[in-house]
C-alpha cells in the first residue's frame, strides 16, 4: 500500500529543488518533516508542504499508521518553461527561461 502527492507548476527549476529532496529520500516520515523544517534553502516549503500532503492522504484515504510512513520515492521533474526577452545592447534581445517542475511523493509503510 502506498500514499501518493503530486505538485505541479511549482515556479522553481527542479534542479534548485532535487539537492532538497536528496535529503529526505529514505527516510522516516518525521525525520524527513523535522529535516525539512530546519533546513534553509529553496525549496523546502514546497516539499515540506508536500510530504505533509501525502501523509494526509496515508492517514485519511488509505487508513495507513503514520508511525510507520517513510519517503520511498521523492523525485521533481521538468514542467513546462516559459519564454521571456529582456532587452540587450544594440537592439538586441537576450531570452530568459523561467523553469517550472512537477514533484511528486510516495510514502510507503515499513
């Protein structure tokens, strides 16, 4: 039995967003809440915010012992990108990409 969250359109590159849950791959549900409690950097609410989600859903829709959760799978994948121009010298434009990512959780009981 698994509990599953899934974020989507979160305004952050997965690559600033995948050293957080690098952390908290493996671990216990609370140890990977308290981990991302006090751990500065970007990102963090997000996943904190997310990890709580799925152990909700744990708790409420698949009646799973939260006692007994931990982080099986964590990953942020590529959302869609978009384009914008600032402009450069001489008439020119330079392009910025503002990267989005989808995150998605799956806690799993021991």
């Amino acid at each position: 039995m698994e509990a599953k969250a899934i974020a989507k359109y979160i305004k952050m590159s997965p690559t600033k967003i995948r050293p957080v849950l690098d952390l908290v791959r493996g671990k216990d549900l609370e140890e990977a809440l308290t981990i991302l409690k006090f751990t500065p950097g970007k990102g963090t609410e997000f996943v904190e915010k997310l990890v709580q989600s799925a152990a909700a859903n744990a708790e409420n829709n698949h009646e799973m012992d939260v006692s007994k959760l931990y982080v099986a799978e964590i990953y942020a994948n590529q959302g869609p990108t978009m384009k914008r121009w600032r402009a450069g010298a001489q008439g020119r434009a330079g392009r910025i990409l503002k990267r989005s990512s989808h995150i998605s959780v799956v806690l799993k009981e021991r």
